[in-house]
C-alpha cells in the first residue's frame, strides 16, 4: 500500500512527463511526501539513465514507492499497450492522481518533427497523447470508491491565448502554421473541460456523485529545457543569445522547483477536491479563461470527433503495417532457415563424399 500523504491520504498517481523541467520537480516533491509515484517515460526500464534516475529520486526522497513504466507518447500504440493493461486489471488498480506534464514545442527554426505515427509533433504529443491516455484511462477513474478524491492536471500556458481551432485541417499536420504551440495547448484546455463533463455526466452504479477532477495547471515562465527550445529559436545564434542574456534569464524566470507549486497546489489543497472541476490554476491563483472555446461545448464536440476519426484511422494503418513487417520477418526468418537447412545438406554431402573416396582408397 502506498505510505500516507499528509498522514491523512494515500496517494497513487501516474505522471506524464516526470524526469524534466517542472515535472521532474513535482515528481520529486510528492515522492517526498511519501507518494506512490508511476512515471511514464519513452526510455526502456533498462535504460541506465533511467535506473539511475529512479535509484537517485528513490534515495534523495527516501521513498522507495517510485516506478517507472515505458510509455512513448509519440507513439499511439505504446499508449494503448499501457493504458489497456492498466485498465484491464483485476481488480481495479488505485489511482488517485494523473499528473500530465509532458510537452513539446518545435522551435521557429527547427527542423520539422513528427511522431512515430507520423504526425505533426506539437498536435501529437501535446494533444493526441493526452487525448488518447485519458479516453482509455477514463474507466480506470471512474470506478474509483467514492470516497477518494481523485484528480486529472493538465500542464498548459499562457500560449493557448494566440491559439485558433478553426483553422485545424484534417491532415497530419492539423494546426496552422506560425501557431502550432499555442493550438495544441488550446486544444488541451477545450479537452480538458470535455473530459471533466464527461465523467460528471457518467452514473454510478452506487448513486454517488462523481469523485474526479479536472485542474488546469499554468506554472508561469520557467527554466525548462522546453523554455530553453523556445528563446533559442532552434538556431546557433538564438543558443549563442540565450547565453550571453542567462543572467536575464536567471532573474526573469523561475527556477522548476518555483514553477512546481502550482501542480503542487492543485495535487493536496483540499478545497479543490470538492465542488465542480475544470478549474484553472496561474500560478498559484485561481483564474478565469481567456479563451470563449473552452467552455464551447460545440467546439469540444468537434474536436473530440476529430481526435476520435484520428485516432482510428491512425491505429488502423498502424496495425496494417505491424502485420505487413511481421510478415515480412516470417518470410526472412524461413528464407535464412532453408538457407541453413540447404547448406547443412550440403556440409552433409560433402562429408559422405569425403567418406566414400576414403573407403576407396587402397591400402599401403
């Protein structure tokens, strides 16, 4: 069982995002609350930096309850392989907590990026990720007891104010140009406020009232490696710029551990575990929406539609061509074991030959 939060709460939670920048730091700070901490990471389990990682954050927080499980959120099917085998668990694991912090921006002047399935990198990992995990997850929340205060955060900034979901193209690459950081983050908070309706409006087989809620995470301006991508702008003169301004930058921006609070905040204030969801946390404070869509349920309806048709066409292709490449090793594998096979006749044939004249040969 997990240890206690607070000596009042126990605590299980999935983080998205959890060894960089600001998630790194709230994974940190939980676990030394005695959280029972899963991150989701792309490296392998055997990786050593992630052995390392986990051993470290283990030790420093005096926590041994800290694992980690291999998810590629560039990778639809590797989410899905996850998310099924949490759900279909039996019983139903505990889950208190999903915290997504993971993100990506693709620099103005960087190369273009896309995802295993092929997809424009902001709309893939910074929306269709969180999408996917949570649609999947989303019977793992609700069959929580009710008597636990179970809690989604989604990370965002104040980016999804330059956002525009009218200009999204049925495409791999959906967002409109010069604005695929701040579409994706809008898309997130539309989501957001879609998912919290969606299990509000989900009955419980006990009667109860739902029991999970959303929080809209914005941790304000910080010194992330995501934060260093931006102001560098992908180029050698932009990273050249960074450093010659960094004492600026040291001053203007928070350290990760300064940006945490707000997650931190959203995780145990006891307030937000009651009354609606979807709310929105700035740094700290709690604040309104600067965006009309958010709240839109039409526009939820589309993009949740749109991300849906996706998803399946994505999955689609996807399993075609696992099966096409699994054919494919078949046939290597039989062709290299007939290759064997002959020559070992051969080697065989060889022998008998080599045998036979022997016999052959009269004695001295």
């Amino acid at each position: 069982m997990p240890i206690p939060l607070f000596g009042e709460i126990l605590f299980k939670g999935i983080s998205a995002g959890g060894t960089s920048g600001v998630g790194a730091a709230v994974a940190h700070s939980l676990a030394a609350r005695g959280a029972q901490i899963i991150l989701l990471t792309h490296h392998a389990q055997s990786d050593p930096f992630l052995v390392d990682y986990i051993d470290d954050l283990r030790t420093s927080t005096n926590n041994e309850l800290i694992y980690a499980e291999q998810v590629d959120l560039a990778s639809l099917q590797s989410i899905r392989l996850f998310a099924t085998k949490w759900v279909d668990n039996a019983p139903p694991r505990r889950l208190d907590m999903v915290i997504l912090c993971a993100d990506t921006i693709k620099p103005r002047y960087g190369k273009v990026v896309t995802t295993k399935d092929n997809l424009e990198v902001n709309w893939g990992i910074n929306y269709l990720a969180n999408f996917h995990l949570l649609s999947i997850l989303s019977p793992a929340l609700r069959v929580q007891p009710p008597d636990r205060d179970v809690r989604i955060m989604f990370g965002t900034c104040s980016s999804y104010i330059g956002g525009d979901l009218k200009s999204l193209k049925d495409s791999r690459s959906p967002l409109p140009s010069g604005k695929e950081y701040g579409t994706s983050k809008l898309a997130v908070m539309v989501f957001a406020q879609a998912f919290q309706k969606h299990l509000d409006n989900y009955q419980r087989p006990d009667k109860q009232p739902n029991n999970a809620r959303v929080i809209l995470v914005d941790p304000g301006y910080t010194r992330t490696p995501g934060m260093r991508r931006w102001l560098t702008m992908g180029s050698l003169w932009g990273l050249l710029i960074y450093l010659l301004m960094w004492p600026l930058w040291w001053l203007v921006l928070k350290p990760p551990v300064q940006g945490a609070q707000t997650f931190l905040r959203a995780a145990m204030e006891a307030e937000l575990g009651r009354g609606v969801g979807g709310r929105f946390l700035k740094e700290c404070r709690d604040v309104d929406f600067l965006r009309p869509e958010i709240r839109d349920e039409e526009v939820a309806k589309k993009l949740w539609n749109f991300g849906e048709k996706q998803i399946e066409a994505l999955e689609k292709e996807g399993a075609v061509k696992r099966a096409l490449a699994k054919k494919e090793d078949e046939k290597k594998q039989e062709d290299e074991k007939k290759k064997a096979a002959k020559s070992a006749r051969k080697s065989d044939g060889k022998g008998a030959d080599g045998n036979a004249k022997a016999k052959k040969k009269p004695l001295k």
